[in-house]
C-alpha cells in the first residue's frame, strides 16, 4: 500500500530496475468484477501490477455524485491482492492536487472525442479523467496500463491523450464484463433499487436492438439510434440520454455506417446514469460481425 506519489513513482522504478514489466490498472476504487479482470489480465501479462484507487473529484459534475461514490478501501485492497496485484496506489486528494480544493489550474483537455456523448452531457468529465490519468501514468513511467471497453469514449480519449502527449505507456483495452442478463458491471451499479435494475436490462436490450437493425442490412446511424431509444423509451424508470451509432475511431456519426462502428447508449434509471456500448465490423452489407 502506498499513499504518496513520490512513493509510488519510486516503486515502479525500482521494478524495471531489476527488469521487471510493470502492468498499471487505475480505479476509483469500490472493484467488482469487471476490475478483477483487468487485473488478471495485467497480471497474465506483466511481472508487476499497481492498482490505484482514487476518487477523482475533478470528473464529478454534480458535488453529491461525488459525497455519494462508494468507497471500501478495505475490500478493494483484498480484492486487489487475490487478483494478483503486488502494489495499491492509494493517495489522498491533496497529493494529486497539492492545494485541493483550491482550484486545479491546470488540466488535460482533448478536444473532438472528449467534447461529445458524455462530454457534452457532463461538462468538464473528461478534463478530469485525462487530468488524472496523465498524472498516474506519468508517475508510473513506462508500463502497460489496462482500461475496460465498457467506458468506451474514456478509452478513446486516454488513447488520444497517451498519443499527443508521448507518453511512455501502452493503453490495453480490455472487454466488457457482464451480469448474466447482459448488463455491464459497473461500481454504480449497486446503487440501483430492485425495480432499478430490472429496468437497467433496457441498455443492453437497447444495443441488441441496434445490433440486429445493422443485421437487416439497415446503415442509416439516425434510424439504428432511434431503433435503440425506442427500446429505452418503452421501458419504465429510464430516461434516455442518447442512443447513438457512430464511427469508433472518431466517435461521429457517419453519413453511411461501415467499417468498425460503435453502439453507444446513456439513461438514468432512477437516480442512476449508467452507459453500455458494443462495437461491430461492417464488413459488407449483409454482415456486421460483433468485436465487443
């Protein structure tokens, strides 16, 4: 367990040092499964694995979303551990933002792939993710550092922030995990009511939907996106955000869809936002095939 950044950084280094291959997987904490496999993936794949946990406050628009997040140090140290995780990087705010909660004066923005979907829903989000994730793998130095596809437009923005920025990392993209009805772990899935996660199952019904509208041959991404909000639309306690088919590289809607395409949709299901995703290859026409 560590809790400075200096620390940190010097652990790290002391693992290439004696030509070990360090596997970086950042969190903000509350792990279930979906980051266990990022871990046993890392581990698979890398002699060393550091987990960080930390709530970032600089992604979080609403301040009780924030006060709300769970936490449990305690277990995810545990969790962590079994998963095959050697270090846990676990800082105090103030030492991300030495001065917290004065203002952060400066930040990360990537523009085109952070400003829309979620960046447009959540002003600011995305600042704050690259903000963060750029500290942490710049105090990791060279390494391999694990993101799961579930927060696909996050993967696209860390990725594009590693590559303008140069920094010594490879971002390993990882699949999504899911419940057994199909909807994607995630930390705030717990905060959901018994009638909320019955309702939750729409998203993922919503992307099957899309899905199977590409299988017909349709290639219109405003027809396949409003095939995906009908389903949202007809299920109650959900309020659609977005239903959208786009490229997966630029995250824009295309006037034709094909090549690799992504199915995103956002709801709120109670008090709850939550967001899935699959991507296809249109490869003809006729055969979209399924890559996440």
């Amino acid at each position: 367990m560590i809790t400075t950044a200096r620390g940190f950084s010097d652990a790290l280094d002391a693992e290439r040092a004696v030509g070990r291959r360090v596997g970086l997987v950042p969190t903000m904490g509350a792990l279930h499964a979906g980051h266990r496999s990022l871990i046993e993936r890392a581990a698979a794949e890398c002699d060393v694995v550091a987990v960080t946990v930390f709530v970032n406050p600089l992604q979080f628009n609403v301040a009780e979303d924030l006060a709300n997040y769970p936490r449990d140090l305690d277990g995810d140290v545990e969790q962590a551990a079994s998963a095959g995780a050697g270090i846990v990087f676990a800082p105090p705010v103030p030492e991300l933002y030495p001065g917290f909660p004065a203002p952060v004066v400066t930040s990360v923005h990537v523009d085109g792939v952070g400003d829309v979907l979620e960046g447009a829903s959540r002003p600011g989000h995305f600042d704050g993710v690259a903000t963060v994730v750029a500290k942490l793998c710049s105090l990791a130095g060279r390494s391999r550092v694990y993101f799961g596809e579930k927060d696909f437009q996050q993967l696209a923005v860390v990725r594009r922030m590693v590559t303008d920025l140069s920094l010594p990392v490879e971002i390993v993209p990882c699949p999504t995990v899911r419940e057994v009805d199909g909807l994607a772990l995630s930390s705030r899935n717990v905060r959901l009511s018994a009638a909320g996660r019955n309702a939750a199952g729409a998203l993922h019904r919503a992307l099957d939907r899309g899905r199977a509208v590409l299988d017909s041959g349709e290639r219109d991404p405003v027809r396949v996106g409003a095939a995906m909000k009908a389903v949202l639309d007809a299920t109650d306690g959900v309020e659609p955000d977005y239903a959208v088919a786009v490229d997966a590289a630029t995250l824009g809607p295309p006037r034709h869809l094909g090549g690799e395409v992504r199915l995103l949709v956002a709801a709120t299901v109670g008090s709850v936002r939550l967001i899935d995703n699959i991507g296809l290859v249109l490869e003809n026409a006729d055969a979209p095939v399924a890559v996440a």
